[in-house]
C-alpha cells in the first residue's frame, strides 16, 4: 500500500509541476503594451521610442534616408523632453507639415524646417536653420509657447517665438487658426497619431 501510495503521490506532484511551468509567466511571450488613447495636450510625456517613430515614417515614406529619421526621431524625444512637450504630438505635427519629409512646398529639405514656421508665401519660404537639430528645437519652442506661458528651459533658437499669444493652444485642436488656417489641423495631427499608436503599440 504504501509503495502504490508513494507512486500516485509523485505522479501527482509531477502533473502539478508540469501545469504550473506551462502556466507560467515566463512560459509565455510578453504580451504587447495596450494602445493608449491619443493624446490631446500638447505638453506631456511622449510614449513612442525613437525606433517606432522612425519606422513609423519610413513605413509611409519609403523613399526617406533612414540613417537621417533615426537621427531625427531622437532630436524629436531628447528636444521635446528638453521643454516638457509630448515628442509624440511634436512628431506627428511635422509628419503632417513635411509630408513625412517629402515636403514639395515652399519649404525645402536643407532649411532643416520641420514645422513650416514662417513660410508664408513665395518671397517668404520660411525660416532656415543650421543643423536638423536646430530645426526640431524650433519647432519644440514654438510648440511650447502655444501650449504654456512658461519659460523656455534651453536657450531661444526659435525667431519667431516672440509672436505667439503664450499659452493660447494647450492642446492639438487649440493649434487650428492659430498654428495654420486649416480648421482640421487638429484633427489632422490626432489622425497621426492615432496611426503612429497603431504602428507602434498594434503593429
């Protein structure tokens, strides 16, 4: 009897074991974050690597330099992070003002423009700046002084700073007559970054 019991008894430990292992977390593959909603504040914490909003454009806009969207996205979330702004919302506004980089405006590649700030009409291009990395902290400065009144954290390199009503736009939709004419602009960006949350937490 007890040779039979001894026998059920590690049979049914090791059934046990084996459900347990198979249950486990680690067992499993690690299940993909929720898609967040999207944002509206302009000012936040942007939640999208740099490497889900470079492949995120590339997979738009094939024809784009990847080396230079890398190099781009990370401008966008170390600047961003810099002023308190949501490198997700400032992303997805020069998607829309570039083209995904195409441009074929009046604003061109080697202005390193990302927002079409001061582009106005054929005398008047738009602003030009040094570096890409320049260009992105432009834009992130412009961004900040619609969404806050507060003062800028790097020193100003945006020249067209001075004429915004601060803290006039909080949010994406605050930006439409304000930022551009478009009565869609802000839903514009919110339909970008719905696309670039779908990619990067769905795709």
């Amino acid at each position: 009897m007890n040779h039979r019991f001894s026998v059920v008894f590690v049979f049914l430990c090791t059934a046990v074991l084996l459900a347990s292992c198979a249950g486990s977390p680690g067992a499993q593959a690690p299940e993909r974050p929720e898609k967040p909603p999207i944002p509206e504040k302009i000012l936040g914490r942007g939640l999208v690597q740099p490497e889900d909003l470079a492949g995120f454009l590339l997979e738009t806009n094939p024809g784009a330099d990847p080396a230079f969207v890398r190099s781009l996205a990370r401008y966008y979330e170390e600047e961003s992070a810099a002023e308190g702004v949501s490198h997700d919302v400032a992303f997805s506004q020069m998607c829309l003002e570039t083209g995904f980089l195409r441009f074929g405006g009046l604003v061109t590649p080697d202005m390193n423009n990302f927002c079409g700030l001061g582009s106005i009409g054929p005398g008047q291009p738009g602003e030009r700046f040094p570096t890409p990395r320049i260009g992105v902290r432009a834009h992130i400065q412009h961004l900040k002084a619609y969404a806050t009144d507060q003062p800028l954290n790097q020193e100003l390199v945006d020249p067209r700073y001075r004429w915004v009503k601060y803290g006039s736009a909080p949010t994406i939709y605050d930006l439409a007559g304000r930022w551009a004419t478009d009565k869609e602009y802000g839903r514009k960006i919110a339909a970008i970054l719905d696309r670039l949350y779908t990619y990067a937490f769905e795709g």
